[in-house]
C-alpha cells in the first residue's frame, strides 16, 4: 500500500537556503547598525539599541523583532528592560564575513575616519580579540612557544578549508604546558588540561590582517581577563578597543609583545 503525501508537504519540503530571505533582514541599514552594535557579544537593552541604530524606540522594537524573528538575535527580559544579543558565535562570524565582503561607508568625518581605523587595528569578533592586535598578540604566543602548531600566518595558496573572517580548520594549535601554566598565572580561566598539560585552542582567519587570531574557549577567557585587569578598554558605540599604557606594559612583560596601539 503506497503511503499518502499529506496536503502541503512539498511547501514544507526543505530546499535551498533561502539567502534573499536574509538579505531582506540584512538590507535594512538600522537592523545592520544594530547587529554591529551588538558584534562584540554583550547584550543590551532596547533603548540603547534604539540610539546605536539612530531611530525610535517604538520603531527599533520592530527592528528588534524582525532580527529575533530570523534567528540572528536572542531577548532576555531583565526587570523592566529587555537584553538582546546575538544568537550565537555563528552571528558574529556572518557579521566578520560581511564586513570583508561590503564596502566600505563612506567616512564622513574624522571621528568616523578615527573609528575605522580603530576597528582595523583592534576589535571585538563576536567574544574575542581581533585586529592587528588579536593577531599580533596571538603571534606573541606562538612566537613565546606558549602556542604550537602552526606560524599563525594564513597562507592563502595552500590553504585547504580556511577562508577569510572564518572559523579555521586547516591547522590544529594546542596552548602548551607552559602557555597553560602562563594563562593561569595572569588569572586567565582556562578549562582542564590533558594529561599532557595541553589544551587544543581554536583560531580564526582574521579578515583584515589575513592572518590567525585566538578564538574558541581560550580565546574568549583571555578576552575577558584583559577587559578585567583594564587592559583592554571598550570603545563607545563601536567594536572597536583600545590597549591601555597598562596592557600595553602588560603585554609586553607577559608575552614579550611590543605593540603600540596609541
């Protein structure tokens, strides 16, 4: 006996990915500045949303809710505010992707010039560093003997899976006994070694340096300590950061880093 086809299954069928759908979501100039504004991985309020995409509240509720709506955000109520965030480190790699693939705005002041420029040289990538920094300082562990694997150069003929502003793939980086024992000592939350004493860490291909930067579990608790040891600052209304004269001195003493980002 041949099995019936219910009513409406073909519509319901799986096919293509459906990317003009997104797009619509994407086209949308004050949905973009919102998910900028939330690349870094926090979560903010509402109202705050409203002034980063520069329209009503009662207008970013309904931007708000078209992002959750496509999968892109997720809302937490908190008191009498609600918190949105992305849904999720795959957001912050589309976000990285697009940034490589979309034109540059157009820089209509020197502030906005000066914020560019800071994006390049340091940011957020969803809950990590990135930048000539993200890279650099990454190179500083490989360069330390405190990260092995790899020469953290993305090597663009040979490279298998890895592509820019992605996850990477090609090689496998472990942080080794002595980097563990380093990261633990500055108060970095490092999660449990083999019995070797290493931890495999994860990389990304940074899309404006075209090299690796530390990504993954490590990545983002090292992230954290320097924003916690003030050595890396946020940058208002931006991605961006900035290193501090201590995270400067910081970086230099603990990595062997000498990089000046002021």
């Amino acid at each position: 006996m041949t099995a019936r086809t219910p009513a409406g299954a073909a519509a319901r069928t799986p096919g293509d990915a459906d990317l003009a759908a997104l797009g619509a979501v994407l086209a949308e100039p004050a949905r973009a500045r919102i998910l900028l504004a939330l690349g870094d991985g926090r979560a903010l309020p509402a109202s705050v949303l409203a002034g980063e995409a520069g329209v009503a509240p009662s207008t970013a509720s309904t931007h708000l809710a078209r992002l959750v709506d496509a999968g892109l955000l997720t809302v937490r109520p908190q008191g009498r505010h609600r918190y949105y965030a992305l849904a999720g480190p795959h957001v912050g790699e589309l976000i990285e992707a697009l940034a490589r693939l979309a034109p540059a705005a157009p820089v209509r002041s020197l502030r906005e010039g000066t914020r560019a420029h800071a994006l390049r040289r340091a940011r957020t990538c969803y809950d990590h560093l990135a930048g000539r920094l993200g890279v650099a300082l990454f190179g500083a562990l490989i360069d330390e003997a405190l990260v092995t694997g790899g020469n953290g150069r993305h090597e663009h003929a040979s490279a298998r899976e890895d592509r820019l502003s992605s996850p990477g793939r090609d090689l496998h980086y472990r942080l080794t006994a002595a980097g563990h024992r380093r990261l633990s000592q500055l108060g970095v939350h490092l999660p449990a070694a083999d019995p070797a004493g290493e931890v495999s860490v994860r990389y990304c291909v940074d899309w404006t340096e075209q090299a690796h930067h530390l990504s993954g579990t490590v990545g983002r608790a090292l992230t954290n300590r320097l924003f916690e040891l003030g050595w890396l600052e946020r940058i208002p209304r931006t991605r961006g950061v900035r290193l501090s004269e201590a995270g400067e001195h910081g970086l230099q003493e603990h990595f062997g880093l000498r990089l000046r980002e002021r």
